[in-house]
C-alpha cells in the first residue's frame, strides 16, 4: 500500500486557508444575525461570499497537481478531540464549486427577493460554510458532525420560503430519511475506528490512520454496508431516493445552487471514505451497487417522463445521474473515477444552471406545471440561454465537460464492468436527451396546454424578478460550461493528482490502468 504525504499549509502559504474559508460564512452568518437594517444584510452576505469565492481561487491557484499527497494540511488536537483538513485532486473541485454556487445562489435570491430575509440569508451562508467543512475533512467524525449540522439549514429554509402547502410534513419526511443514513453512517464509523483500535490499540477516526490500518478489519462487510446505504440515501442512490422528489417539489429553490452541491456530498463520500477505506469489500460487492445504479438510471429517466412538475421532472433525472456517477466510482479503474469526478463536477453546475432557471420560471408564472407553460422563450430569453446550454451538458454533447467525462467513465467502464453495462449507460443518456429536449420544447417553444391566467405586477410588488440578475447567473454558469467543457485537460490533472494511490484497489485499479497519468491522451485523441 502507497504512502500517503501530507503537506502542511504552512509550507506553501502564510495562512490556513481551508478553516478561514469555513470561518468566514459563520462570521458572516454571525453578523447577518446582529444586523437588522435589510440593505447592510445584503452588503455583508455578498462581501463573505465573495471573499470565500475569491479565497477559493486562491487555493487552486497554490494547489500543485504534480505533488502526491494531502495539501494544504491542517490538523489541531484539545480536549481529545482532533479537527484535521486538507485538499487533493478528490476534493478542491468541490469546494470551488460550493463557493461559485454559493455566490450565483445569493444573486438569484436577490431576484427572488429573499436576500434581505434576515434569518434566511444566515442559514444560506452556515449552509456553504457546512459543506466547505465537510468537503475538507480528513476525519471521519468530523465529516459526520458537519453532515448532521447540515440539517439545520435546510429544515429552517424550507420551513420559511418553501412553497409548498405541507413544508412540515416535508421535513419530517427529510427527517426520517436522512436521520437514518445519518445514524447508518455513525454506526459504520464508530465500527470501523473501534476495530482498527484492536490492532493499533488507538482510537482514531483521522482518515490517513484509517487507510493505512483497515487490512485487517473485522465486521468489514457489516460496516461497508452502514456506509453505503448511509451514503446512498445522501446522494440520492435508488431505491433510497423518495425525499429528492418531495422536497423538490414542495421545498425552496431560493438556495437551489448550493443544495445541488450538497446532494454531491454522499458521491465525494464514497470516494473519500468508502472506496479507500474498504477496498476488498467494495470490489466484492461492486456488482451490487452496479446493479443498483443501472436500475436507477432508467428508474430515473422512466419517472421523470410521467411527471408534469418540472421540480419533480429534475429530481428524478439527478436520481438517473447518480446512478451513472456511482458505475464509474465502482468499476475501480482511474479512467471511469476520472470520468466520475468531471461528471459529478458538470452536473452539479448544469442541473443548478436548470433548477435555477425554473426556479425563475416559477417566480414569473407562480406554477410549476409544465401544461400551463409554454411559449416563452421570446420574452425569457436569458432563462431559456441559461436552460438550454445546461441541458446540452447534462446531455453530454461536445464542448461540454460532460463530453470528456462521459468519454472517460465508458472507457472505464468497458475495462471493469464490460459492454453490456456500458450500452446500458449509453442508452440511459439517450433516454435523457429526449427527455430534457422534450423539457424545453414544451416549456419555450410550443404554446400552453392549460390556460393559465396572465400574472400583472404592480410597482409595489416583492414578486418581480430581475431580468439583469437573470443574465448575470446565465452568461457565469454557461460561459464556465462553456470554456471548461473546450479544455478539460486541466481539470483532470488536477483530478489525477492523489486520484491512484487513494483508491487504488488490490487487484484491479493498478491492473487495469498501470499509467495513471497518461489518462488524458484518450481526451486528446478526441480533440
């Protein structure tokens, strides 16, 4: 097993970037709290997003994708308990996509006016500050304990600007499900620190010392299956997908970009924390979760069809990109992990590129019902932009970052899995393609199957969404479709960076791809 180096922050930069970035939304949240004035809420939630964002350039910028190893490290211990973090070629893409969304979320909330809702704007900014946290452990508890603060944000934003009629029994639904995978995952992490004590007679949950001593683990199936349904209700991985729908159909799309990072969350955990930690099991039973994902990509594509409520239309085409994200984390080879990674990235982008263009939809028609819409791609033209393009790249079409990564993850998945899953994931996109095509033909172009009564608003009104903050969302998240998906070499040699020595297999992930480093000639074939 491969050694895994850990650079500390203090040898490349003068502060610890990873805990300022987290602090800096909680200061924030802090100071949103304390002020009552609407118009300073506003200027203190856009001054700590943007300096969050700008922080995360920074750290790709000082982050070297040809050093192996944990960068940017940082580990305090007091009071037995241990707080650590760190970045690799896993990780700092998330994270980066948590700032950019957080700061393109904020500006959507100011065309739904809820940015000058005092108690809505803090829970917005713990939200980013929570998953910048979780994205950045390197301990397992403390994964879990940001993972379990994350429900706090999301029950008070949906219990405040949700629009549906049943918001309590949505978070009570929430509840159950993710209380569940949250106690799943506490149990599997509490196993696997305990049983690594009897060899090392040290209680630890920091990831590097539970990598490099799990050969030996008892109850290692037991534990890999806490985990992985744990983590596959946080994806949301079928059959443990019912709350996506719900909430998304009756929760708040004014945080729509960052929550699309948090459903993220669960993918990054299995290849943080399951795959690495759990090899042998996981390549035992990848035929398992493969079946599962091939289920999941037509069950998600099928419902989606039957359904006339964009919100739920979405949720279910996520559950479908799930199912084909999590085939490449487990055909265990750097091709289709690499593929994983871009894909997980780009529909993360694009899907809340779509959700946030509904989302104004909504604010100007009050309905969510693709029948009673239609015919507005003349006067919505910035929300039919920003749609249309996002669509291309969950469709995958060239020029997108979607096109490579879908291109990788086949290549990988032809070497671990075989054709026939391969077509299977092919003819599952295809079946996406009709449906966000289908989406946008019935919602821009063709005319309204309902009547749907003219909405007028009145100088006074709180309704009237912004058409100048409507093209500052479309041309950011589509210009970064755009220029990614037109070079995406060196998104993946950022991604190969640590990408072999973390989850490498025992047998197949250095059979099957001996040269981890050469992955982008495929790409270069192409181009």
């Amino acid at each position: 097993m491969d050694t895994i180096t850990m650079t500390l922050w203090s040898e490349t930069i003068s502060f610890p970037i990873l805990s300022v970035m987290t602090a800096i939304p909680l200061v924030t949240m802090l100071l949103v709290l304390l002020t009552p004035p609407p118009a300073i809420v506003l200027r203190l939630s856009f001054a700590g997003t943007i300096l969050t964002f700008l922080l995360g350039l920074y750290l790709l910028a000082v982050f070297n994708p040809d050093q192996p190893g944990i960068q940017l490290y940082e580990k305090y211990q007091g009071m037995g308990l241990t707080y650590s973090v760190g970045v690799d070629g896993t990780n700092i893409l998330f994270i980066l996509l948590t700032t950019l969304l957080a700061l393109l979320a904020l500006v959507y909330n100011m065309t739904a006016r809820h940015a000058t809702d005092r108690i809505h704007v803090a829970c917005f900014l713990g939200y980013e500050a929570i998953l910048i946290g979780a994205f950045a452990a390197m301990n397992a508890m403390q994964f879990w304990l940001w993972c379990f603060l994350e429900l706090v944000p999301v029950i008070l934003m949906t219990l405040r600007t949700g629009s549906g009629q049943n918001r309590r029994w949505v978070v009570a639904l929430l509840l159950q499900h993710w209380g569940s995978g949250l106690l799943m995952v506490l149990a599997g992490f509490l196993m696997l620190g305990f049983g690594i004590m009897l060899s090392t007679d040290v209680l630890s949950f920091d990831w590097l010392i539970l990598k490099e001593n799990n050969a030996n683990l008892e109850y290692a199936t037991l534990i890999f299956f806490l985990l992985l349904f744990g983590f596959a209700i946080r994806m949301p991985l079928f059959p443990f997908h019912a709350w996506l729908p719900v909430l998304a159909e009756q929760g708040t799309v004014a945080s729509a970009g960052i929550f699309l990072v948090s459903l993220k969350l669960g993918i990054y955990a299995v290849m943080r924390f399951l795959i690495p930690l759990l090899p042998e099991v996981a390549e035992q039973w990848a035929w398992f979760v493969v079946t599962l994902s091939l289920i999941g990509i037509f069950y998600g594509v099928l419902l989606a069809f039957m359904q006339i409520n964009f919100r739920r239309l979405l949720a279910f085409a996520i559950i479908s990109q799930t199912g084909l994200i999590v085939i490449g984390l487990f055909d265990f080879n750097s091709y289709a992990m690499e593929g994983s990674i871009i894909l997980a990235v780009s529909y993360g982008l694009a899907t809340a590129g779509i959700l946030l263009s509904l989302g104004m939809i909504y604010k100007r028609t009050h309905t969510a019902f693709i029948p009673r819409l239609g015919g507005m791609f003349d006067t919505n033209t910035a929300i039919a932009f920003l749609f249309v393009i996002c669509a291309l790249s969950t469709m995958v079409m060239p020029g997108t970052p979607g096109f490579d990564g879908i291109h990788l993850l086949l290549e990988g998945t032809i070497k671990g899995q075989g054709w026939f899953v391969a077509i299977a994931i092919l003819f599952g996109n295809v079946l996406a393609v009709g449906l966000l095509l289908r989406a946008f033909q019935q919602i821009f172009i063709a005319a309204p199957k309902r009547f749907q009564g003219a909405f007028t608003y009145t100088h006074h009104t709180s309704s009237q969404p912004s058409p100048r903050n409507e093209w500052i969302i479309a041309i950011v998240i589509c210009g970064l479709l755009i220029a990614t998906g037109v070079n995406t070499s060196p998104w993946l040699h950022i991604i190969d960076q640590n990408l072999e020595s973390i989850h490498s297999s025992p047998s197949s992930m250095g059979a099957a791809h001996p040269d981890a480093l050469t992955t982008q000639s495929i790409i270069s074939k192409d181009h």
